[in-house]
C-alpha cells in the first residue's frame, strides 16, 4: 500500500470526525482557534490511536489469514466504506442539539442550546465513536504489511486538520456539507477496497 493510498484511507476514516466537528462548530457563535486545536487534538489523537490497538491485536492471528488477505481487507473496508455511504443519507443530529440536521443551518436552535463543552467528558466518548472504525482499519494494515507508525500518523494529522476545517465550516456555513463528507469517505474506503480485492485475485 502506497502513500496515495494510505492518504485516502486517511481522509475516509476521518470523514466521521469531521461531521462531529462541524456540528460543534455549529454551536460556537465565533470561530475560536483554541477550540479548534482542542477538537482536532482528541480526534487526531483517537484516530491514531485504535489502529495501533486494531493492529497488534491482529498480530495474534495474522498468520492464519494471511492468504485471505485481499479478501479479509476488501470486507473490512468495504463494511465500513457502505456503513458510511448508508449514514450519510440518514438524518442525524447534531450533538447537544434537539432539532434536525435539514432546519438547523445556523447557530438559532430552538431550545438555545449552549456552545457544546470541550471537556474530557464529553470529547472522549465523542472522540472514541468517530475513531471505532479505524480499530477495523488497523487490523487490516496488518494483512497489507503497512509500516504501521507513518500510517497512523498520517491518520492522526489528516484528522487533526480536517476536525479544524469542518468546525470553521460548521460554524460558517451549518451542517450542509456534512452527509457529502461522510458519502465522499464511504466511497473512497469502498474503491480502496476493492482494488486491493482485484489486484490479490490477479497474482
């Protein structure tokens, strides 16, 4: 696997962390630069860090599989890939927020909801949802032989960046652009998928 290809993993996995950023920035009434690193730390941070986890643990098995390797990968990302693509035509909202994604384009939420809290408490929980797929990911750069520290730290820093964009654009323009992201990541994961799937069935 390539860095090309690494990158777009990359911006896939983080198309969750990006729609959970710009609902935060929804709420903000100003664009806070602080706050933005804060978010793009936790979710970079947690993006690293489950494929590290999904990685050794997959070690333990790995050489069973090994042969299987192009169809195991294929599965995984492709299960993620259309769980995403699925997702993103659902309507989902925000956190901290009662109404829908479709009415609540701006920062004007009918119970006024305060800007949503920064704390540990409530970014880890967020942090770890948006970062389980990645677990998945992880076990399958075993199967692919990936240098596993420039992986994730490509994954990390993709992350970070695109937690801070999708909190300017959250807090900018509303939630609109969110479902796009989460299609856009769902296909890419799929197409990755699947060329890895024709090109261990050609050798």
């Amino acid at each position: 696997m390539n860095f090309i290809e690494i990158f777009l993993i990359s911006l896939g996995l983080s198309t969750d962390a990006f729609a959970v950023a710009t609902c935060i920035g929804l709420t903000m009434k100003r664009f806070i630069i602080k706050k933005a690193v804060i978010v793009g730390l936790y979710f970079g941070f947690f993006q690293a860090g489950m494929p590290l986890i999904g990685y050794f643990a997959a070690m333990q098995f790995v050489e069973h599989i090994m042969q299987y390797n192009h169809w195991v990968v294929f599965f995984i990302l492709s299960f993620i890939g259309v769980r995403m693509i699925w997702g993103s035509f659902k309507k989902r909202n925000c956190p901290d927020r009662v109404c829908s994604d479709t009415p609540c384009t701006d920062r004007k939420c009918p119970a006024g909801k305060q800007e949503i809290s920064l704390k540990p408490a409530k970014m880890i929980p967020l942090a770890i949802a948006t970062s389980i797929d990645a677990l998945a990911v992880g076990m399958s750069l075993v199967l692919l032989e990936v240098r596993i520290v420039p992986a994730i730290s490509i994954i990390g820093i993709i992350t970070f960046v695109l937690s801070m964009i999708g909190m300017k654009i959250g807090n900018v323009f509303g939630s609109r652009f969110k479902s796009k992201a989460e299609l856009a990541g769902g296909v890419i994961l799929v197409l990755i998928g699947l060329r890895i799937l024709l090109e261990g069935l050609t050798l």
